[in-house]
C-alpha cells in the first residue's frame, strides 16, 4: 500500500510542478487566485510516503532517535524528537496502523537513552514539548507509560515557575530570570489538557495565571503579535523585534486549549485575533506564504505555527468566515510545498517552501513539512477542505 501511495505521489508532483511553473513561474506572490492546472491532491497518500521517507532516512543506526540531518550529523536534538514523536501520533490518529505505536514507544524510550536515562533536562520548553507529545500518545494509545511519561516532566517544568519578570515559567534551570514564550505557552497547553483530563483545580488555576501573565507581558496590546521574550541579555527588555512564526502558533494554541478548558469566549477571541495577524503579516507571510526561518532550530518554527492554526479551524465555536480565511492560508502553503519544495524521490523538504531544499536537510525542516501534510490530510479527512 505504501509502494503506491509513493508512486502516487511522485506521478501528482510532478504534474503539480508542470502545472505551477508553467503558469505562474513569473507572477509575484501571493498566488491565491492564480490561474493554473487543477491538481487533485491527495494529502493522506502523501503524508503516508512522508512519514515513511521520513522515518527510513533520518532514524539513527541504533534506531532510538531521530538524527540532525540526512547528511551525516547523527547528533541528537531533544525537542526535535519531541515533535517527532507528536508526527508520529499525528499518523497513527489518522491510519490506525500499529507500526505508528510501536515507533511511538521506541522513540519515547530513546529519548530518555539519548537524555543520559532520564527524561528531564535543562530546558523547560524542551520538557513541555515532550510532556505535550507524550500526552498526547496516551490520549491516542491509553498506555499508561506515555502518562507516566508526562506527569514526570509536569513535576519537573513546575520548577521553573518564579516571580522574576512579575511571573512565569523560566527558559532554563541556569537562567532562571529569562522568559519567554516557548516556556509558557506550551506550559499553557499542557496544563489546560491535564485539567480537561484529571480535573486537578490546580492545573486550571495555573494555566491562567501563565496566561495572563504571557499576554500582559509578551503580546503586542495594538496587533496580537507574540513576542518572545524578556530580559534574555540581563537588561529587563522585551524583544520586540524577535518575531517568529512558533510564538504565534503557541499563544494561538494556549488561547484555544483555555477556551476549551473554560468556555470562556475571550480566550477564543485572542486566539483568532493572533492567527488573523499572523496570516496577514508582511513579516511572518509574505504574500500569503509563510517565510524561511532556515534550518536548524528555526526549521522547526513554521510546523508548529501550522499544528495550532489548524486546530484552531477545527474548534466549532470560530466563525465560519475566519475558518476559510485559515484553510485557504493552509491550502496555498501545502500546495506551494508540494509543488516547489519538495525534493523528489529523496522526498526532502526545503525551508523555504517556493524553493526546491539544498543537499542537506535538517530533521527540524523535514518535520515542519511533514506537519503541514498531515494537518492537511487530517482536515481533509474532516472535510473541511472544500
């Protein structure tokens, strides 16, 4: 099934690149409206011959962990692994296959290997991202090891919660006067999940208090636009001009996850409020495309944006208007991926997705493509794609 699924998708995109670059290879972005051949997309197929690329060209030799790049660096990156494990829950919701699972374990297990045998370590939002993923595997699988998993990195990420900055959970165990939002916002999600789960007061109580500290402190009053953090270099500055997609997408995630822990319209208000300046940034989507924020770290930035935006367009209570304002943001950053930066057959992603990738590809960058396939095939799959 999967031999055809990668045929599939090669014989689609290269009909796709035709199509696109012989109607459009001048036209500035964004292309919305352009007039091209009409491809039919099939995002599941295409998202089963990523996950599978994926998989087979970056897993280390030891097969516990996924490597840095496709190029010969096998160092190990905590929080990439964490979305990594994320991706494959992303799979396993969608094809029900039980390889997904075992992938799942395996990787849970080599992360703590990899970590010096403990899940721990020196980052809060590397723990919170794992805790997030974690959590959701349990959700997906009921094995009691992925809660376990979690409710020990909660344990941990709790530490980082101070007065310094007037509040909020720290970046690092040796920086504990530095936050900002990678810190917090998933600190947000996770908290708001474990209360819809356990019904604990004070994971609620928490979440809200991370949250209006987070937005009086870190979000532009005037657009909605997250910043990142305060006082990284020691002088209680904010750093207004460290804008990057993956703040917007957590703090859209934190608003959203509250509003369904609460009910409480205002968080859902600030979610759209941020995903709609989001979307019309010059800065962060230029023309309609979400920019290269390279390799590395940054790689990963633009996936995370997606998970949350597309989350966002399932959550019944947005207006219907606002939702076909984000599928077609999504539509037109899938399909411009698929047509530009995708390298075939090696199926490598680009950072830069109207561009075709270099040799050597991060994990971070595969693994934000391949997030943008899969909340692609999982709206699909929920129809609203049309």
């Amino acid at each position: 099934m999967k031999t055809i699924h990668f045929q599939r998708l090669l014989c689609i995109g290269l009909i796709a690149v035709l199509g696109v670059f012989s109607s459009c290879e001048e036209e500035p972005f964004p292309l919305y409206d352009r007039d091209s051949e009409v491809v039919v997309y099939n995002w599941a197929a295409t998202a089963d011959s990523l996950q599978d690329k994926t998989y087979s060209t970056f897993l280390s030799t030891d097969g516990k962990y996924f490597i840095q790049n496709n190029t010969g660096n096998t160092n190990f990156n905590y929080w990439w692994n964490a979305h990594a494990l994320d991706a494959l829950v992303d799979a396993y919701q969608r094809t029900e296959e039980a390889v997904y699972v075992q992938r799942m374990k395996s990787l849970l297990n080599g992360i703590k290997d990899k970590n010096n045998g403990a899940l721990p370590n020196e980052f809060y939002d590397d723990m919170e991202w794992l805790a997030l993923s974690s959590l959701r595997a349990y959700d997906a699988t009921k094995d009691p090891a992925f809660l376990e998993a979690t409710t020990l990195l909660w344990q941990d990420i709790k530490t980082g919660l101070n007065a310094n900055q007037g509040g909020g959970i720290a970046w690092k165990k040796t920086q504990l006067d530095y936050k900002n939002t990678p810190a917090n916002a998933p600190a947000i999600i996770l908290a708001s999940r474990l209360y819809q789960l356990q019904k604990k007061q004070e994971d609620l109580d928490l979440a809200k208090t991370l949250y209006t500290w987070l937005k009086s402190t870190l979000v532009d009053p005037s657009t909605g636009i997250v910043w990142d953090g305060i006082n990284r270099t020691g002088n209680g500055q904010v750093d207004k001009n460290w804008i990057f997609t993956y703040n917007q997408g957590v703090f859209i995630g934190a608003a959203e996850e509250l509003f369904k822990a609460t009910g409480d319209q205002a968080y859902l208000t600030d979610a759209v409020r941020t995903a709609n300046s989001t979307i019309n940034s010059t800065e962060l989507a230029p023309g309609g495309l979400l920019r290269s924020e390279n390799q590395g770290d940054g790689g990963l930035f633009k996936g995370i944006l997606v998970r949350y935006l597309a989350r966002l367009i399932e959550q019944p209570n947005v207006p219907q208007v606002e939702k076909a304002k984000y599928i077609n943001f999504l539509k037109y950053n899938a399909e411009t991926l698929y047509a530009k930066g995708i390298r075939r057959p090696a199926l490598t992603i680009s950072p830069d997705w109207k561009n075709m990738p270099g040799e050597s590809t991060d994990f971070s960058t595969q693994l934000s493509g391949l997030m943008l396939l899969e909340a692609m095939a999982r709206l699909d799959e929920l129809n609203l794609l049309d």
